[in-house]
C-alpha cells in the first residue's frame, strides 16, 4: 500500500505540471501576437481627440513639372509633431491613387518627424518666428521604390517642403534622413544630404502662348523706287537737243549766219 505522503507528493506535482503547461501556453499566445502585430503595416488610426481642419497640399504634376496648392479637410492632432506626420501621410497618399499625376507607390512613406529649435537666426526672406529645423525621417521601402529621375525626384521633395512650411510658419530648414540615418539620394538624383530651406514651393510653368490684349507690332514698309518703263521694240528714239537760253550779255554759241554778197559779185550757180 502506497504511503499517504506519497499521494500527496504526487498530485501536488500533477498540479504543479498542469499550471506549468498552461502559463507557457499563455506565453507563447501572447508572444505570437506580439509577432503578428509587428508585421501590421496596416496605418495607425488617427487619435479620437482630432479635429477636421482645411488645410493646404502642396501637390505636384509631371505633366508641366508644375506644384500648385490644394486645400483639403482632414483630421489633425495637435501635438506639433504627430500633426506634421499626418499631413505627410496625407501628402503621400494623394500620390498613390492611381489618377494622381504625380503617381508613386503607395505604403508607409514618413515614419517620425522632429521639429528641432534653432538659433534665432532670421533673414529678409524668413519670418521673424522661423526658428525651427524640421527633420523628416523616410522610410527605406518609401526610396526604393521611388521613381527615379531628375524632375520626379525634385518635385516630391519641394511637395513636401512646401506643405511643411504652409502648416508651419516656423519652419526655417527641412532635412531629410532615410530610416533614422543620412542618405545621399532619394533614388539617384534629388540631394537629401542638403539641408533645404523652408520656403513656397509652388510655381507654375510659363505660358507659351501671345496674350490677347498685348499690342501688335507691324514691321515697317520699305519704299521702293519705281522702276523705269523698258523702251518699246523698234527704232530707239532719237534725243533732241535742249535749247538752253542765253543768260543776257553773253553771245551765244554755234554756227554763224551767212553775210549777203556785195551787189556786183556772180553768185555760184548749180546746175
């Protein structure tokens, strides 16, 4: 006959064993949702304490290589830097629909922003209040699939310049890293190395056309002189002489009258 004790000993390992198996499995479940929520790239929701605002994207064309500002209401926080953030992300998915003429890949494309303080180092072409260098932190799948090419790499940096510096006046500088690090280029040509200035980055291209109203300059009508009738065929004209009068005084020239003979004189006679 097995010993008391050694029933008790027993089933309290039993016990022991049976808590074991179940606090692993609770470890590994919630590992594997740790894992799964990782590889999520489903956009975060916007906070519940947004509010609707007009504000201005700075959207570009490849068509005319033109950057014009559009208003659009969307939900902003309003900390500083997760409202910088969520205008990108709204920037950038303009781009991904299919019909946009400024057309990338879609996908998370910004994934932190800093507003840093500087220097109160105004100029002339920057407000007194332009004392912050904002710092744009891309995503390396963001550059590698970026069209490459001078003027479509330009235009979404200056895209993304000139919407900062719409919702943020203060902005002096903007710069740009790739996954928390520096990177030369966005995909072979636009310099992100550069530290950017904070300016309106819209313009439009120049038009090609006349105006209307602008006045007409007629080139001036040279005057010929007329040309000298052809003589008609035939015997050519015959020139007669000019008579020019005497001035008074003088004699005139040419050949003499003849004398009248003295009477008396034979005169010749002609057969």
């Amino acid at each position: 006959m097995i010993p008391r004790y050694q029933r008790i000993a027993f089933w309290t390992l039993c016990a022991c064993i049976v808590l074991m198996t179940l606090f692993l499995l609770r470890g590994c479940e919630q590992a594997h949702k740790r894992l799964t929520a990782g590889e999520d790239e489903t956009p975060i929701a916007a906070p519940t304490n947004t509010s609707t605002e007009d504000v201005a994207l700075y959207l570009a064309s490849d068509a005319d290589g033109s950057i014009a500002a559009a208003t659009r209401s969307i939900p902003l926080p309003q900390e500083p830097t997760l409202r910088a953030r969520a205008l990108l992300d709204h920037l950038l998915a303009e781009y991904a629909n299919p019909a946009s003429p400024h057309h990338l890949q879609g996908g998370s494309a910004v994934t932190d922003v800093f507003l840093l303080p500087l220097p109160n180092t105004a100029t002339p072409e920057f407000s007194p209040a332009a004392t912050q260098l904002a710092v744009v932190n891309l995503s390396n799948a963001f550059v590698a699939n970026h069209p490459s090419g001078i003027e479509v790499e330009e235009l979404t940096v200056q895209s993304i310049i000139g919407t900062l510096h719409a919702a943020f006046p203060q902005l002096m500088q903007i710069r740009f890293l790739v996954d928390g690090q520096p990177h030369d280029t966005l995909a072979g040509h636009a310099d992100l190395q550069h530290i950017y200035p904070a300016v309106d980055t819209s313009h439009q291209p120049a038009p090609l056309a006349v105006e209307q109203n602008a006045p007409v300059v007629e080139k001036p009508k040279i005057q010929r002189a007329p040309t000298p009738a052809k003589p008609t065929t035939g015997s050519p004209a015959k020139a007669h002489p000019v008579k020019v009068p005497a001035a008074p005084g003088i004699p005139q020239t040419g050949p003499k009258p003849a004398r009248p003979a003295p009477p008396g004189t034979p005169q010749d006679k002609h057969p």
